[in-house]
C-alpha cells in the first residue's frame, strides 16, 4: 500500500537575496508603499553592517531540510511533503500553495516559524495561505498551528540556550544577572483587540526560566516600527539604560520571538542593542538562535504532528 501524503506549508518572512530586491521587499511590507530614500538609506545601511544581506533565506532552507527529515523519523508511515512559502519575498505563500495544488496535494497542514500567535503576524500569514487556497481552488483541506511557544521541546531548548548564555557571564554575578526575553514589538492597539500576544510572550518566558531555576528574568520587547502610534514597550533600549540606572551590571537577552539569525537578532540585538550595553558598562549576552537546532526542529515537528493527529 502506498503510504498517505500530507503537505506541510511552513512559512517564513522571507529576505532579499540581492541588494537590488532590497526596495522591492520593503515595499512589499508596507503593503505596496514605497519607503522614502531616508528609509531605504537605513535599512540598507543595516544589512550592509550585517554584512550586506541576511542569513535568515539559508537558515530557512536548513530548517524546512531539517523539519523534513524529523517529521519522516517521527512518523515514518505518512509521506510528509514540506514546501517554504514566504510572507514578504519569494517564493511567496502564494507561490507555494500554487505549487502544492499543483503537485496534487489535497490534505495540508500549515504553521509559521515564530513561535507564538498574534493576529498581526501569524494570523496574516495564514490569511494569505488561505488567500490562496481559495485563488487556486486546493489543497481541499488545509488546517493550521497557530502557535507552539509552549511546546515542550521548545521551552527545553530555549532553556538551554540561555542556560549557555547565563554560562558566559562571571560565576559571581550570574544568579542576578537578569534575563530579558524579547520579541518583535506590535503596535499597542493589539491589547484592546484581546490578541493573545503578549500572554503568550509572557507564559512562554515564565516556563523557560522555571526550566533552568532563574528568577531575575522579564519580557522585553525590540524592533518596534517607527511609526506615530504607540508600540508594545519597554523597548529593550529602555530596558538597558534603566538597568543601567540601577546598577545591573550583566544581561541576558533572548529574542525567542524569532527562530533565526536574521536582521532583528544580528542588528538590533547584537549589534545596537550591545554597543548601547557597552557605553552604559554592562555586559550584554544574547542567547543563540535555535536555527536549525535538533530539539528545536522537534518542538515544530511535534506541533505538526499534533495538528495533523486532530484531523
Ligand atoms: C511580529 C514580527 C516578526 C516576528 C514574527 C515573524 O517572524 O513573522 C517580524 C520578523 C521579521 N521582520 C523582518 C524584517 C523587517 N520587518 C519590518 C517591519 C515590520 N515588522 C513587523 C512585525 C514583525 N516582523 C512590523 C509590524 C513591521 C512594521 C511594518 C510597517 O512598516 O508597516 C521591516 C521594515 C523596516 C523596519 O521597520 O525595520 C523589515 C526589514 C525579518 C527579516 C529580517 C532579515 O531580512 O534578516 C523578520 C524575520
Ligand atoms: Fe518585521
């Protein structure tokens, strides 16, 4: 008999792979607005400190390879086909659900690479999935993870990656050194839609620094858009002068909001964020990225799984 085939649709945000696309993409994530020169200018500027584009198109590939071969050795009775669709460039999610269709895929599961649910980043990938599978009439039935920040192997991981972090810090210092788990800022309005966001931000951190017995720990929040509305705080810029004010001395931050080393991370964190740190005269850990870590790609390969138990 041959065995069942289900698609995975995983979706990423995508990144330029050449400096030309840069204006493209940004358009694209101002919803077809052109960015003004200042603005190209600056983002420019930021990926050529990174060193002129992001990982983050090959830490993706490594991951969907990666979720591939875990969800075969996991279930190895259901023939798992995992296609990439990206949220602001090529292959876009459209492009990929086209492809799906195309490959006569009719049963799917999908899920997004960040870790935790909000109607403003999860919910608009996959409502351009669901965009799609309308547009092209398939897969028939496609189901989605909304989110896996609680996911065992998740917390695990993420545990140990800032238990590594904690490690790197002087002995004497470390049970105090505090640990400010970061994601990408939304604006503020998103609270009084009831969006799960910030919970999920919260309860995910508490697990993990009960995982590893920390107790000076809080949430943090970076990369906010510079735009008037107001967006969810304390940036974590904030957070360094106050702790700065107050002494601290060292500090771990984990962006556990992103799954890779991409412009967020490589910039804001490792590179603005650590040069204000220094100024103030604190050390400035930054726990790594799961990439294509085997824990990690279990936790999402257990959240497919258990989305695709409940059809
Ligand atoms: C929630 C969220 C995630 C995490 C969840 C997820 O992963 O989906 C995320 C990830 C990412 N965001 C990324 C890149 C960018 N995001 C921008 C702008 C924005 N992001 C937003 C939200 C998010 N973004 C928002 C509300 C805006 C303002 C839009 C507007 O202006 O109306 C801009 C424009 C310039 C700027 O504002 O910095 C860029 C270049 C990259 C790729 C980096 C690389 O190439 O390595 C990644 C992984
Ligand atoms: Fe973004």
């Amino acid at each position: 008999m041959s065995k069942k085939i289900i698609g995975i649709l995983t979706m990423a945000y995508g990144t330029p792979t050449a400096v030309d696309e840069i204006e493209p993409y940004y358009t694209h994530i101002r919803r077809g607005r052109p960015p003004e020169k200042q603005q190209l200018d600056d983002l420019i500027a930021r990926y050529e400190a990174i060193g002129g584009l992001s990982p983050l198109n090959e830490i993706t590939g490594r991951q969907v390879v990666g979720l591939a071969m875990t969800l075969a050795q996991m279930e190895p009775d259901v023939e798992y086909r995992v296609y990439i669709g990206m949220k602001h460039w090529h292959p876009y999610i459209d492009e990929a659900v086209q492809q799906m269709h195309a490959d006569g895929i009719t049963e799917a599961v999908g899920i997004v690479w960040a870790p935790h649910y909000s109607s403003m980043s999860v919910g608009t990938y996959i409502e351009y999935a669901e965009k799609a599978r309308e547009k092209y009439g398939g897969p028939a039935k496609m189901t989605y993870v909304q989110d896996w920040h609680m996911q065992p192997n998740f917390i695990a991981s993420t545990a140990t990656r800032v238990r590594a972090a904690l490690d790197e810090i002087p002995e004497a210092q470390r049970a105090e050194t505090p640990v400010v788990f970061t994601a990408h800022s939304l604006p503020a309005r998103i609270t009084q839609m009831g969006d799960p966001y910030p919970q999920q931000i919260e309860e995910s951190a508490r697990a993990i620094a009960n995982a590893i017995g920390h107790k000076n720990w809080f949430t943090g929040w970076q990369s906010a858009g510079r735009t008037p509305e107001p967006w969810l705080g304390p940036d974590i810029l904030d957070v360094i002068k106050e702790q700065a004010q107050q002494g601290v001395k060292s500090l771990v931050i984990c962006p556990f909001g992103f799954v890779s080393d991409h412009l967020e991370v490589l910039y804001d964190v490792d590179i603005e964020a650590k040069q204000l740190a220094n100024e103030l005269g604190i050390q400035l850990v930054r726990a790594a990225s799961p990439n294509d870590e085997f824990d990690f790609l279990r936790a999402v390969a257990t959240a497919v799984l258990e989305q695709a138990d409940k059809d």
